[in-house]
C-alpha cells in the first residue's frame, strides 16, 4: 500500500517534469515483497502530444541543429560518466523496481554507461559518400537525423534498454520520446534527472509514462514520429507495426526469445555447465535472450543435466537487494503466466529435474519467488519447448546428430540468440552458418553486455538490429545531393 512518504514523479517533458494529476495515478511496486515505492503519471494521449510536440520544436531548434556533432559527442560522453557516478544509487533503484539481484543491476548501470561511451564516439564519424555519375556533377550523400524517434520499453532491462537506443538516437542528431513500461519506470526517470545538467535543449528527450494500451499506444501511433523502436512481446509488436503502417513509419522490433544452448558430447563440460546455468537463472529468466532451451546431445544428456541442477540446488533466493543469485519474478501476471506452463508441464508428464516450486521468502511473502527448473526430456515441439516462459525454467531436448541438433535449434517461431559448445572449431562455424537467429555465441553466452555487437531477431523475434554501428541505420535517413558545375 502506498502512504505519505511515497515519492511521488510527474513526467519529463519539454525539459519539465509534469505536477501528476492524483486522480490518474500509476503505483510502482517492489516485487520482492509487493510495497509502493513511487506513483507516476497515467501518461495520456495530451501528455503524448505535447511530448512529441516538445521534440519537434527541439529537433528544428536553432539551438539542437547548432550544436556540432563532436560538441554531441561530448555532452553523451558526460552522459555516461554521469551515470557511473550514481552507479550506486541507479543499481538500487533497478533492484528495487524490477527485483533482480543488485549485482546483476550493477551490471546494467555499466552497460548503460557504455552505450554513451560507444555512441558518443559516434556521433562526429556519421559520413556520406561521395558517387561518381557524370563529368561536370558532384554527387554526394549525407546521412541525415531522421527525426521524432518514439521508444517503447520493457519492464526487465529499462536502464539498460533505454541507454541502448537513446543514446544512439541522440548521438545522430533526432530528439526522443520514451515510454517505459507501466511495472519499472523508475531508473529511467532517474536517468533523465541526472542527465538534466547537461543542458540537451528542452524537448530533446522526453519521457512519458502511462499504460501501453495508453500511452504506448499514443506515442507507437502519433502521426508526428518518424521512427518508432520497440522492445517487448510478440503480440505488442504486431500492434506498434500496425501503427507504423498506418503513419508509414519505419519500425524496429526487438521481441522474445526461445534461445537454444546446444550442446555437443565434446564440449568443455565445466564452462558449459557454468554458462548454461547462469544464462537461464539471469534476471530469474526474465531476459529476452535467456538461454531458455538446452539441446544436448544424448550421449551426455543425463550426466550433464544431474550436474545441471545439483549447481541450481545450490542457488539463493531472495529480495534482490539482499544479494541473492535469483530474485522474484516481476508481478502476480508474471507469476501466473509461469504457473500455467507448470502446470503443462505436470499435466503432460513432463518430468522435473530439479525445482518446479515456489518458495516463501522471510519478510517477503508477496514477492513470487520460484526455484529454479530444469524440464527433462521435452519433445522439441511442445509448447513449453516453444513458448516464451519468461522464468528461471529451462528445457531440455536431445540429439543424435548435428543435422537434427540445427533443426531443432530452428524450430520454434523464433531466432534471437543461440549458444553453440563444442572444441571442434569447424562444427561450431558449420553449426553457427545454418543458425536461423541474429547472434550466435560459440563457448561463452550472453548478448547483454555486447555493446558493439549488432543485435536482433530472425523470425517472430523481430528484425532491426540494435547495438554497434548497425544501429546507426535506425536512426538516420540517407539524402542524396546532385550538383552540376560544368554547363
Ligand atoms: P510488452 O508487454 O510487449 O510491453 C513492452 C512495452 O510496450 C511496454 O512499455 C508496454 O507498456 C508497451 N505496450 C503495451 N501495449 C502497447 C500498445 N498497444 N502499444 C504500444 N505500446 C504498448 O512486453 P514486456 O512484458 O514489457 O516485456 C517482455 C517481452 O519483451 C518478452 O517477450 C521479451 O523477450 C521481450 N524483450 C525483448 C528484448 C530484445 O531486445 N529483443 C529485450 C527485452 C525484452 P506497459 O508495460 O505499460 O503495458
Ligand atoms: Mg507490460
């Protein structure tokens, strides 16, 4: 319940924060034991429109276009070191918000910081080309800021999402309007208050918080946006694109994940193990790129998933905040979202290897907290080996040969990450060439911390890339220019 000491945040925009209407209020809980920590805005399509509003005059300011690219570059290299600054105080508010373990928040905050730091080194090496046509004309091109970027975010990584596709868009030159989503506004609207000394003209970056059937919808389908990056679920994605045609705009979808570990008899077992483990127990499996199916081969199946959960036996569980290795899940949706899949599970005969049950926290008890899990033997074609799960619940199928071990890696609707572990070089490129996804991971995992590595889905996981120069392409607009100096 929320009391008198709970903070209250208006919204960012044109370079003020919003006084909150109290009768359209949102209440932002902790997950690890359910408390209101903050009330945001029930940001509107008014709130949305003036948000863009302020983006645009900002985009055509004297002010904005004024500044030269190295002078941007300068201001987001600030960004980021302020950020590390307040390293401590954005981990908490993470932890606290989304219920991961503060180290793994701390991490975020990093991450976030090296986004600035990649794209702030970017924002004076944007170049044209020049073409050669014709004698007596100069053709160029010059790769312009394409304008009013509308972000929409998830609740499980907002700092570090945010930071990925904000920075970038402010380093080409276009100004900003972010949703976050409706569970873990905080960190961003952190984040905005910090960088607000940095003097961005108002109206560069703005932040509107609200529902996304509100405000998302809002901002996804203003006729005044000219690109439109989203993070989240499938089914929002198909929506924001809807919009998107509607306005002719173009989109980026970054959506969900059915990410294979696959496992041959000759890996290196210790590091597997250890990958394997950490890549589905990160952010208690709430991670887009979770490792969230392990197809191994037969040989070495049983062996290797007893060591698999006699290490997950091993783990804590807690509040975030109190170092555990897993916190709770985000929310009582989230909550049941998972149990409909165990109970699948049970109900198919699905045998558990280790966990499949939610425990009880000390001082917690409206926090969900579930051990993790390890499914056995899952026909590669159930649905709890192709939905998105979305908890510390990892799957696990077999296989014979390398041709049937490709072939279930592609066969779910989706293509975001895989991991491939073998010592045999020429396997793991073989494997890596025929993957259907956007980032293949030979003997370690992880697509977070890859700033500069090119990020997105094949498949139902979207397409766009995120991250590294690719991103780039997002964000700008190409014009070419023809000029003739010979009559
Ligand atoms: P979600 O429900 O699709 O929500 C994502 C964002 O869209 C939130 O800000 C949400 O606002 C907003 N939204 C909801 N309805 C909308 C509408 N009609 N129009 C415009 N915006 C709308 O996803 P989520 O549950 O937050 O996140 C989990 C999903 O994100 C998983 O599928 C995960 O794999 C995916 N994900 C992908 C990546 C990636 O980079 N590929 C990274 C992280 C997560 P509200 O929350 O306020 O409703
Ligand atoms: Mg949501």
């Amino acid at each position: 319940m929320s009391n008198s000491t709970t903070k209250v945040q208006g919204c960012y925009i044109n370079g003020e924060w919003t006084v909150p209407d109290p009768l359209n209020l949102i209440e932002v809980k902790n997950p690890a034991n359910g408390s209101v920590i903050a009330v945001v805005p029930r940001g509107n399509q008014e709130d949305v429109n003036r948000a863009v509003n302020a983006a645009k005059e900002a985009f055509r300011s004297k002010e904005w276009r004024a500044l030269e690219p190295q002078q941007r570059g300068r201001l987001l290299f600030k960004a980021a070191e302020i950020i590390r600054e307040n390293k401590e105080e954005l981990a908490k508010i993470e932890t606290l918000n989304v219920g991961k373990p503060l180290k793994q928040s701390e991490v975020d905050v990093e991450v976030a910081a090296r986004y600035f730091d990649f794209y702030a080194g970017i924002a004076d090496k944007i170049m044209g080309e020049t073409i050669p046509v014709q004698e007596g004309i100069i053709n160029y091109t010059v790769r312009e800021p394409i304008g009013i970027v509308g972000h929409v975010i998830p609740w499980n990584y907002p700092l570090q999402i945010g930071a990925r596709s904000i920075a970038v868009s402010l380093a080409t030159g276009n100004a900003a309007v972010l949703k976050p989503a409706e569970d873990t506004p905080l960190s961003i609207l952190k984040l905005v208050e910090l960088l607000e000394p940095l003097g961005f003209p108002k109206g560069i970056l703005n932040v509107v918080t609200g529902y996304g059937h509100e405000a998302g919808a809002a901002l996804s389908g203003h006729p005044d946006i000219n690109h439109i990056t989203f993070t989240g679920s499938v089914e929002t994605g198909k929506r924001v694109m809807e919009s998107a045609a509607k306005n002719i705009v173009p989109v980026t979808l970054e959506l969900g994940g059915k990410s294979p570990n696959i496992v041959f008899d000759d890996c290196n077992v210790e590091n597997t193990l250890d990958w394997v483990l950490r890549s589905i127990v990160q952010n208690s499996g709430q991670t887009c790129s979770a490792g969230s199916r392990l197809v191994i081969q037969e040989t070495i199946k049983k062996s290797f998933v007893k060591q698999l959960a006699k290490a997950m036996e091993k783990l804590t569980i807690g509040a975030g905040i109190d170092h555990p290795d897993l916190g709770p899940v985000l929310s009582k949706k989230q909550f049941e979202h998972i149990e409909r899949f165990l109970t699948l599970a049970k109900e198919d005969g699905i045998p558990v290897a280790t966990g499949g049950n939610w425990v009880t926290v000390d001082g917690c008890e409206e926090g969900y907290f579930l051990q993790p899990t390890i499914l056995d033997d899952v026909p590669p074609e159930h649905l709890l080996a192709q939905e998105e799960i979305f908890g510390p619940v990892l799957t696990v199928s077999t296989f014979r040969t390398k041709e049937e071990a490709v072939q279930i890696a592609n066969g779910t609707p989706y293509g975001l990450v895989a991991g491939v572990w073998t010592e045999d070089v020429g396997r793991a490129h073989r494997v890596a060439n025929q993957l259907e996804c956007g980032q293949v991971f030979i003997n370690h995992y992880g697509a977070g911390g890859g700033v500069a590595q090119p990020f997105g889905g094949h498949k139902k996981s979207g397409f766009g890339r995120e991250k590294g120069l690719e991103a780039i392409q997002n964000y700008t607009q190409l014009k070419n220019v023809a000029l003739r100096y010979s009559f």
